[in-house]
C-alpha cells in the first residue's frame, strides 16, 4: 500500500518539505533507504546519510538545519524518533490484519462462545466452555484449552499453548511457542527417597496489554493464580514459575527465571539471565542488572547486581579492586617485604 507525504504527515502531526505526492511503501534506515522507503533522523551522528540516502521521505526535527543539498523529501516533526515509531506502529496493524472467520481445519469445540470478528486459523484448537471475546486472533496451529478466557483484540501467534482455565486480558500478545498454565514444578519427597507429583490444581491470570514472548512458559499455579499484571512485558524464552505475581508494567528480558512463590512488584527492569530464588518479595521499581542472582527480599526503589546481588553503585565499586586484585597483591607482598626487611 503506498502513502503520500502529505498522508504520512497528516497522521504524524508534522510539515512537508519538498514534493507532497511522492510516495512510499515501505520503512527503512537512513543509510538503507531505497526509492520508495522512508525514514527517519533523530541521532546527529547519522546526519550524513541524510545528503545521501535514496530514501523518497525522511523524517526529521522541526529544529534541523540542512548544511547541503539533499534529494528526499521531508517531513519535519517535533520527535522524529517518536513519529516513526507512531509509523510503525501503523504499517504493523496493516501488515497484520487479517480476515475474521474460523478456517476449516480449526478444531473449535461445540460449547466455545466466539465474539464479533474473530479469526482462528487452520489446525488450530480451541477447547470446550472456552471464551473469545471480540477480534481475538489465533494464529494456525495454535492450541486453546478448556475454560479459558482470551479478551477482546488479543492476538495469540503460531504455535503458542494456552491451557486449561487460563484467563488472559484484552490487547495482549502471546508470541510463537508459549506455553501458558503448564503444571508448575511441583515435587514432594516420599520414604524411599523418589519423588511424588505434587497436583497443580491452579490457573494463570494475565492482565490487559501484556505482551509475551517467543518460547516463554508461565506454570499454572498449586492453588489459587499464577498472576501477570496489566502492562507486563515478558522477553522470548523467560521461565516463570508456579504461584509467581508480577505487578503491573514490570519488564523481563530474556533467559530470565523465577522461581515460584515469588512475588515481584510494579514498574521493575529486570536484564537478563536473572535468577530468582522462591518464595521471596521483590519491591516496586526495582532494577536489577542482568546475569544476577536473587537469594533474599528487595526493597523498593533498590538498584542491585552480582551473584548474589547486591547494591549497584557498590558492586561497580568493588569491583574496580576486583578487576586490580592482582595489582593490590603485589602491592601488600611488596609492603610485606619491606616491614620483614625493617
């Protein structure tokens, strides 16, 4: 689909410099734009793509001021970052959109209710007493258990699990190959010295608009909810265990794993490979720094980092002596010598 300059700056509140009917299809870098792609400037470390791109359209501050001549056109906007990214957005829902309608192939049970505008695709199954509220889309080869409820305009990719009695919220995304509500790791040991199944008689609850990652498993819980707030953004291939809270707008990147029980509050940045002990409490508005292990509680508003984590500002203090420990050895056996020698 092809958009004038004038169209694209209508929808991003911004000016036309040059030819306003010239058109584009499609988005790029400054320094790979092509005839018929747009872009964008907003670091001044790449102004000099701006004299030479093939880009028919280029994004840029109201403030920038040429030094040569260019051939693209512009578009002068208060935040050229934020207006791309508003176009992105854009040719995303474009790109997605899909037909409403079951394929043939899906598997969708007698008793499932299935709202306005609805689209589920081949060889996907969708379980009995199970809720899709309006323009849910399941993508093919989904898998949709029993007495589940999915809200309106969630969008469920290939592949992805969403088991039995998992409630999930309104404008969420669940990625390729998720599995949501799988038993959580429940073990208790018994006389002999094996183990015995602990029953994980629970459920998973997601709030609106969280998004979850390609590969990443949220184990139902023992009793009562495993819960993901409203606005939690979970990365590809992070591990959530059984009875875990997640408050709302909290972050998680990749490889991250928490182990059940544990309770992590609002507005947190967790990096990734964390580790997470059981059963502890993690205050709002943490940050903690990717590849540390968490054995004991946070309080609000903590920074931390290492194995086990600690304070932010003094793991990066000690560790300036750490990387010159060789240097402060030989220093102490140097001043060792002279005090034997004296």
């Amino acid at each position: 689909m092809n958009f004038t300059a004038s169209q694209i700056a209508e929808l991003v509140s911004g000016t036309v410099e040059g030819n306003t009917s010239v058109e584009v299809n499609r988005l790029s870098k400054i320094e790979e734009g092509t005839e018929g792609s747009l872009s964008f400037l907003a670091n001044p470390k790449y102004t000099s793509y701006l004299y030479t791109t093939n880009a028919s359209i280029t994004l840029v501050s109201d403030a920038f001021v040429a030094e040569k001549e260019f051939k693209t056109t512009l578009i002068r906007v208060a935040d050229p970052y934020e207006a791309f990214s508003k176009l992105l957005k854009h040719y995303n829902q474009i790109k997605q959109q899909l037909p409403s309608g079951i394929a043939q192939t899906a598997l969708v049970s007698e008793d499932a209710r299935v709202g306005k505008s609805v689209f589920i695709g081949d060889f996907t199954k969708v379980g009995a007493n199970t809720t899709l509220e309006d323009h849910v889309v399941v993508h093919p080869q989904a898998f949709i258990g029993n007495n589940v409820s999915i809200g309106a305009n969630t969008v469920i990719h290939t592949g992805a699990r969403v088991l039995d009695d998992t409630i999930i919220g309104k404008n969420c995304v669940i990625h390729n190959n998720a599995v949501i509500g799988a038993d959580g790791f429940g073990w208790a040991p018994n006389d002999n010295g094996s183990y015995d199944k602990v029953p994980q008689t629970g459920n998973v609850i997601l709030g609106d608009h969280v998004d979850i990652g390609a590969n990443t498993t949220i184990d139902r819980a023992t009793l009562g909810a495993t819960k993901i707030g409203t606005g939690v953004k979970l990365d590809n291939l992070i591990q959530i265990g059984h009875n875990v809270e997640i408050g709302d707008h909290t972050v998680i990147a990749a490889q991250t794993g928490i182990a059940g029980s544990t309770k992590i509050g609002t507005h947190c940045q967790i990096g990734g490979q964390v580790g997470i002990s059981g059963h502890l409490t993690i205050g709002n508005r943490v940050g903690i720094q990717a590849k540390s292990g968490i054995l004991k509680n946070i309080k609000d508003d903590s920074k931390v980092m290492g194995y086990p984590a600690f304070d932010y500002t003094t793991f990066n203090k000690a560790y300036v002596h750490f990387r010159n420990l060789h240097t402060h050895i030989t220093d102490l056996q140097t001043l060792k010598k002279k005090l034997d020698h004296d």
